[in-house]
C-alpha cells in the first residue's frame, strides 16, 4: 500500500547540502549592519556579553566595567598569582570575569594592581566589546518649547566642550572634531534632551491628562531614544501626574535638580544591547549617544 506521504519521498533531497561538521549558514558572512553584533555575540566566554558605557558621570574604569560586568551578574575578581619570576620583589596578578582572564600584569602592591587591571581591561575589551559614549546627562537639556498644536521642536545646541564629558570623550579617542570612523559626526558635544515647558499647555490650572499622554504616547511609538525633559514650570503635582502616567507607559521617569530648578526626565528604558541596535540605526551616532565599534571586529 503506498503510504499517503509517498508524494513527498524527494523532501530532504531539496534541503540545503549540508557539509559534514559544518553548519550550512554558521559560517555565510553577515554584510548587513548588523554583522558587527552578531560576530560580537558569537565569541566565547564574557566578552560576547560585556557593552561599556560611559556617561559624564561615570567613566572611571573600575565604574565602567562593574556596571557592565553586573548586567549579566558577571563577578570580577583580582587573582594574585604569587611572586614574578623575573622580579621577586613584585607579584603577578589578573583581572578575571566570572574566571576569565581579562588583563594581567606584575606589579609591588595589590591596590596598585588594581587600578592599572581595571584600566588595562578596559583598554584591552575595547577592542573586542561595543563602547558607548552618552555625551550628556537627562537633566542637561536646553531651553525647548513644545507648542501643544505641534510636535516640531526648536533645539539649540550647546557646546560642553571642555566639561568633564569631552574629557572623557578625548581620553576614549575623540580629536575635538566629527565624531566617528572620518569624523563626519556631529562637531560639537550637544545638550539634546527636548524640554517640555508648560507654557505649551496654555493657562490652565491644571494640565490636562489627556494632552501629557499623547506626548509620550508619540514618544514611545518613535525612533528617538533620547530623554524627554519637563520644565521646572510644572508644579510638583503635576510632575507627579507626569510621572504616573509615564510608568503606565513603561517608560523611566526622574526628577533633578531642587525647588524652582526642579525637572522631569522620562526615558526609554532601554539596556546596552538595545542602544547598539538603535544606534547603528541611526548610523552609529545621535545627539546624545555615540558607539563606538570593537576594533578587532571592524571591516571583518
């Protein structure tokens, strides 16, 4: 009796050939933009998993790699190896994540090898992990007004060059021009997070629910992954309102600065991985954010 799936006898014989030991697709080159990450999280041990952000706050490379190791509950430990066989007098000590060895040297104290570790990992996962610059903090905003007719902004861009964040940025290998492979990025360290003033809203007493929502709500549905700011004009039961109906939306809500200088900041939530896909989007930079790609990885 011919079995009902005799039609299909020739199936497998259409399947891709497959290579003894080889997966058929494992080893087709990726020349999408997105190649870049997929090569990135294919590498054995931690460094598939490790994205370094860097912000105008938070560059030190002890701060940098413990937010980065803690997002996957990677533990960093310094091993001390015992004496230098060249040099009795010093000792030979590792940085490792979760037993992984990540830099290593000798040196004649342990707190000293710690910090040269800590820089030495950075510079070395540099060129194998995803670098992110956020060039300024949520609460650094211009002055925007965002009339409640209109979603257009009037951003002024203001130059932080010689703060603590271009520092950071000249230490990570920015000239003071276009950021970027040919420096065709953005030529000034930007203020970009838009500011909503509540003159937008017209005088009335109370800001109406209805008009905040669909602000974020058209925030949420766009590409920007940049913060959105309310002005000190709101009261602090308003910022409150604001804030409410933000983490309905599942979107970060903080307020900085005290008294009269008080202000909202909503953001995505976002994590690292997220911004990398997002960036290179955008082409690897945006008012805010700036990626830096592993080097070891780049035009391979």
């Amino acid at each position: 009796m011919n079995s009902r799936f005799d039609n299909h006898k020739h199936y497998n014989d259409r399947r891709p050939f497959k290579r003894k030991g080889r997966h058929p697709y494992k080893h087709r080159p990726d020349t999408t933009k997105y190649g870049i990450i997929h090569r990135v999280r294919t590498q054995t041990g931690v460094r598939s998993q490790i994205v370094l952000v860097y912000n105008p706050q938070l560059y030190e490379p002890i701060s940098v790699l413990n937010n980065a190791t803690q997002r996957f509950k990677g533990q960093i430990q310094i091993q001390n190896s015992g004496p230098d066989p060249n040099d009795k007098s010093r000792s030979c000590f590792s940085l490792n994540v979760n037993n992984e060895r990540i830099s290593h040297g000798s040196y004649l104290q342990e707190s000293t090898a710690k910090k040269h570790l800590y820089e030495l990992a950075i510079e070395n996962l540099r060129k194998t992990c995803f670098s992110i610059l956020r060039k300024t903090l949520p609460r650094d905003s211009p002055a925007v007004t965002l009339d409640s007719s209109t979603s257009d902004t009037n951003v002024q861009p203001q130059t932080a060059v010689g703060g603590i964040g271009a520092k950071m940025m000249l230490k990570m290998g920015w000239a003071g021009g276009g950021l970027g492979a040919q420096a065709q990025g953005i030529t000034d360290i930007v203020q970009p997070t838009q500011q909503i003033e509540r003159k937008g809203f017209g005088t009335h007493i109370t800001i109406p629910i209805d008009k905040i929502r669909e602000i974020l709500q058209g925030y949420v549905e766009s590409d920007n992954i940049n913060g959105i700011s309310f002005s000190p004009d709101f009261t602090k039961e308003e910022r409150s309102v604001i804030h409410s109906v933000a983490q309905k939306m599942n979107l970060k809500s903080t307020s900085y600065g005290t008294g009269a200088d008080r202000r909202l900041v909503i953001q995505k939530k976002l994590d690292p991985w997220q911004l990398v896909h997002k960036l290179l989007e955008v082409g690897g930079e945006n008012e805010q954010y700036q990626l830096v790609m592993p080097t070891e990885f780049v035009n391979k």
